[in-house]
C-alpha cells in the first residue's frame, strides 16, 4: 500500500483540508491508515512459520545421505503445494473462497493500491511484482492449510490465521463506521463502505467453517483410532472413469428428452466438473465485479447529491441531471447483468471446448491453433485466470459506458421529444427522418426478390429448396445490372458506415469473453486474450483427457500390484524403525547369508580398500567351498563302502 494514499484515498490533513490535525476524525483516519497499511507486512512473518512448519510434516521421497546424521528430520521438509491449477478436483469451493478471501488485495493490485517499496517510474513493473508476491505470501496459509494431508495441524493453522484475519477485518469495519459523517463528503462515502465488505466477511466465515470442520473431523477418526485412513481414489471413484465407461457401451437408442431449462439455460453434465481453476476464476470475477459496481454507485450517488445541492433553482440542469442519473442506473444493471452472463457462458464454452477436444474435434479452433506449442500452451494456462478477471472487470466498464452514451441518445432523441411535442408528432418526425432509409432497405430487398424471381432457372425438381445458381434471361440481367451499378456504389458507403458501427458494437460486448476472438480470421495472433484462452484449454485438454487419465491410473496400479507381488518373497525392502536399525538388521543378514552360502563371496561387488584381506577372503571362501564340496561327497558316500 501506499504511505502517500493510505487505504481511504489520501486523507489528510493539509492548508485546504475540511480537517484539522487536532481533529478525532483526522486521528481515526491516521490510525486506520497506519494499521492497514502495517498489517499486510505484518502477515508476512506468521506466513513463514505456518509454511515451514506444514513443510515439516511433508514427507520427501527422496532422501540425502547426510540426512542420517539427524534421524528425526530425515525425509522431512518436503515441499508444500498450495493449490493445484491442473486437474485436481478437491475442496473446489474451499480453494474459490479462499481466492474470494484474497480478492481485495486483487482488487488493490488491479488499481496499483498496493506499492511495497518506492522505485523510479521506469521500475514501476518490478513494483507490481514485489505487491503480487507479497499478497501471495500473506495469502498463502489459507490455500496450504487446505490442501495439506495433515488434517490437524491444517486445520488448527489455517483456523488460528483465518481468524487473526477476521479480527482484524472486524475491527477495520467499526474504524469506517467512526468515520461516518453524512454531513461531509469523505464521511458519507464511509457510511457505505459496508456494502464493499460483506464478500469479505462471507469468504472468511466460510473458510472458519471449514477448517474447524477439518481439525473435528481429523479429531473424531483419532479418536477411533482410524487416524490412517485410506482415501478413495481419485479417479476410480470420479467423473473421468465414468466418461470412459459411457464411451465402451452401445449409445441409447432413444435420447433422453430435456426439459426447458436444459435446453436454454444450463444442462447439467454427470460425467464433467469444473476444475478449481475455473471455478476459482469465476468467483474472483463476480467478487470483483461486485467491488467495482458497490464503488461506481457509491460514488456516483455522492457525486449526484453534490450536484444537486448545487444546481437548487436551476428546474433545467436538475431536470438533465435527473435524465443522466436514471439512465446510469438501468444502464449499470444492464451491463451488470451483461457481465454476470458473460461470466457464467464462458464456464458453458469451456466445458463444450473441452468436450470437443476430448472427441478428437478440433475445427472450431483456427488451424495453425491445431498442433500446440508446448511452452506458449504452458504459460497462456497460467495467465489465464488473471487474463479473465482483468478483461471482465474492463468489459463491464466498457459496455457501461456504451450503453451509457446510448442511453443519453435514446434519451434526447426519444423520450424528451416525447415529453415535449407528444408521441404522434414525434413518430411523423421519425417517419420522416427515417423514411430514406426504409427506402434502401426496400430497394436491397427489391434487388434479391426479382433476382429470384426473373433471372434464376427453374428447379430442377420441385423437392428442392430454391433455384440453382444458374442465369436465366441474361440480356436482362445485364441491363439490370448496368442501371443498378451506379446506385450501388452510393449504397456501399452506407453499408460501410453500418459495417464499421456493427464491429465496434460486437466488439465491445464480447471484450470480456476471451473465448471469442474479436479479430477476423487470420489475424487471431492479435488478440491475446483469445490466444491465452486456445492455449489454457489445449494445455488442459493434454493433462486431463479422462481416456489417458484412466489409462496412466491403470497402468500405474498394475506396476504397483506387480511390485507388491515381488516385494512379498523378500522382506528386506520393507524393514521399518530407524536408519541404525535398518542397517544393523541388514548386515546381520548379510553375514548369516554369507555363512551359509561362502560361495557367494567370491561374487561380491566391493570396494578395493586393502589386497592382503581381499586375498584372505577369497583363501577362507575357497577352504569353504572345499570343505562344503568333501563333506557334500562324504555325505552321499555308503557308509559300507567306508568300513
């Protein structure tokens, strides 16, 4: 954050300032700077500590040699993984909550509120990078706390941290409520700033819900001594191995009948779920369109008391502002709508897209889209959710202030004539005006009907659907084309205005949906959100196709079974206790083995340290063999051939 700005935009007390330095306001707004402003740095420190104690209690498959010296801490510290973007489908609402948690220090990067440190202007990308790391960090207990197997500790860390965070957030809300003044400007705005906070409080209770649920019921399987218990596996028991299943059985006869919710707004999909990217994604852009929208209203309702209180007297100006305010409003929740739509139907394209890609279609991709880049698919998969968030949050803006601008026309071309001349005066106006142009229209559609009518062939069977493409009457033809010409060019501009108007509308209602390109074909390497959006969903398509899923699964369930089935005729891999232990029981083993065997010695890969006991290991392990040799000799010998 800022020192200069503070959370509450620069408050302070100056030569101009409503505000004195000795004023409790001015105070109260100092104190909550100051403790805002620390507390982010503050999380910092316990941050650390919960990671490298969750750290502690990860186990490392690998293990160093140096490691023996410290028996307890060996294994220990293996690395802890806080959210898994590629395929992982657990605690999916755990992990949107606990980015809805983070979404107002993402609302503050997104403004550039958050400057950790002072650099030139020519580092400002660098300081953008140290804030994103920073929020990272102080929001990474929550997601470590889910998703380690540690149930205990995770669940009493992520409830200690979640709840330190709750305080404090209660206590920044009793703050702004002392600052609430509607008698002044700064102080009525604090009188709504409650709107802006509820998703907060709504996203931490939650995650206190949960990890109190987690630490319970980690509690309850401990007291009944099931503390190792076994998950259900995860792909045996979900989606993907019953995506498989449906493709190996014959496809129903009869599909089954959808009923109208189904078929116009969402069709639920048993065999497919929304990984926690996704969904993570989704919630960060409502929580953010919700912040965006509570500020815009917030503001704009100030702004208009203020500027009615001064335009008293002036009926005129107050009647164009009542004009102005009335068309902000239902523009702001037409766009609203808008983007909440857009923000669910790009959830229905992705799960389509995928779909598509999992049956092997790729044609609604662009062709040189077909063969994925590794490295660009790879990172567009990380973009993408910051991608998303940041092109919705500038599609409602911009789509606001369209329909804003189109409201205002509508207004002054229709509503206020209406007002003043009356509804039929103000439709002959519109005839009028619009005459010409029913005209062109009239004219194009007359061009396509006697097209149809005089200078096409007959059908060529009276089952078909319209002529050929063939040219009847062609002297006619070329008289009509000819007197024609010459007013077509004079259409040709109109449709160019219109072409021109019709782009900018399309692309503006669909700069927030990624999934759409807004460049014509051929020139999709310009749009970069659309590019992010191919790779992101090829990058997907490679890492969780439920066929090559389910593949892998069996494959690495047979090898285990296969390993488990060998390991059981020797038990030496499967000693338990400490490395001394381990290695006092394996020497013992290999010392009675070579005592009954001595034969074996001579077969033993070792090290070259001294020839004199080299050379007397193999003088004892050639008297053995002898010795095992004659006595084999003596013992298959007849007693009565000795006598």
């Amino acid at each position: 954050m800022d020192p200069g700005k503070g959370y509450y935009g620069g408050v302070e007390p100056g030569p101009h300032s409503p505000y004195s330095a000795d004023d409790p306001l001015t105070s109260t707004v100092k104190q909550c700077d100051l403790n805002h402003e620390l507390f982010l740095h503050a999380c910092l420190l316990p941050s650390l500590c919960i990671v490298a104690l969750l750290s502690f209690f990860e186990r490392r498959q690998k293990i160093f040699s140096f490691e023996d010296r410290f028996p307890y801490l060996r294994g220990r510290f293996g690395v802890v993984v806080p959210l898994d973007f590629t395929g992982s489908l657990r605690n999916r609402w755990s992990y949107a909550f606990a980015v809805g948690a983070a979404a107002p220090q993402m609302i503050s990067l997104f403004f550039g509120d958050i400057v950790p440190i002072k650099l030139p202007r020519w580092l400002i990308t660098l300081v953008y990078l140290l804030a994103a790391f920073e929020v990272a960090l102080a929001n990474l207990p929550f997601f470590a706390c889910l998703s380690t197997t540690h149930k205990e500790a995770g669940g009493v860390l992520g409830l200690l941290y979640t709840l330190a965070w709750l305080i404090v957030a209660v206590w920044k809300v009793r703050c702004i409520h002392a600052l609430c003044d509607e008698s002044d400007v700064i102080g009525n705005f604090m009188c709504y700033q409650w709107l802006m906070w509820w998703p907060y409080f709504l996203c931490l209770g939650f995650l206190l819900v949960r990890f109190g649920f987690m630490l319970v019921k980690e509690v309850h399987h401990r007291l009944k001594k099931s503390a190792t218990q076994v998950e259900d596996d995860e792909v045996v028991q979900s989606h993907q191995y019953r995506y498989v299943q449906t493709l190996l059985k014959r496809p129903p006869i009869r599909s089954v009948e959808k009923s109208w919710f189904q078929r116009n707004l969402y069709d639920w999909d048993p065999y497919f779920k929304f990984p926690n990217r996704m969904i993570a994604t989704t919630i960060i852009s409502l929580i953010g369109l919700y912040l965006l929208i509570s500020s815009e209203e917030i503001l704009i309702s100030l702004l208009s008391k203020w500027i009615y209180s001064l335009s008293q007297g002036y009926s005129a100006l107050t009647e164009h502002l009542d004009y102005a305010t009335y068309t902000w409003y239902i523009t702001t929740a037409l766009a609203a709508l808008s983007s909440a739509a857009h923000v669910g139907h790009v959830l229905l394209c992705y799960r389509k897209h995928i779909k598509r890609l999992w049956a092997g279609k790729k044609s609604f991709l662009p062709e040189k889209y077909h063969t994925a880049d590794s490295a660009l698919s790879v990172a567009a998969f990380l973009r993408y959710p910051g991608c998303q968030i940041a092109f919705t949050l500038w599609g409602y803006m911009m789509v606001h202030l369209a329909l804003f601008v189109f409201g205002m026309v509508f207004v002054y071309l229709v509503i206020i004539p209406i007002r003043k001349q009356g509804f039929f005066t103000w439709l002959i106006d519109m005839s009028i005006f619009l005459a010409n142009f029913f005209i062109v229209f009239a004219l194009l559609k007359l061009q396509v009907l006697l097209v149809r009518i005089f200078f096409l062939q007959d059908k060529l069977s009276p089952e078909d659907k319209q002529k050929p493409l063939a040219l009847n009457n062609r002297k006619a033809f070329h008289n009509f084309n000819y007197y024609f010409f010459f007013y077509n060019v004079i259409l040709g501009l109109g449709s160019c205005v219109l072409r021109l108007m019709s782009s900018v509308f399309v692309s503006l209602l669909l700069v927030s949906r990624i999934n759409r390109t807004i460049m014509p074909k051929g020139f999709e390497l310009l749009d970069k959100g659309y590019r992010t959006w191919i790779g992101m969903i090829m990058a997907d398509h490679y890492h969780n196709n439920p066929v090559m899923v389910c593949f892998c699964h069996l494959l690495l369930k047979r090898t285990l079974e296969r390993h488990a089935a060998i390991s059981a005729y020797s038990r030496l891999n499967n000693a338990s206790g400490s490395p001394l232990e381990v290695r006092v029981r394996a020497r013992w083993r290999l010392l009675y083995t070579l005592l009954r065997n001595p034969q074996l010695i001579l077969l033993r890969k070792r090290q070259k340290r001294n020839n004199n006991q080299e050379q007397l290991a193999v003088v004892w392990a050639t008297m053995q063999v002898q010795q095992a040799d004659t006595a084999a000799v003596v013992h298959s010998t007849d007693p009565s051939l000795l006598v």
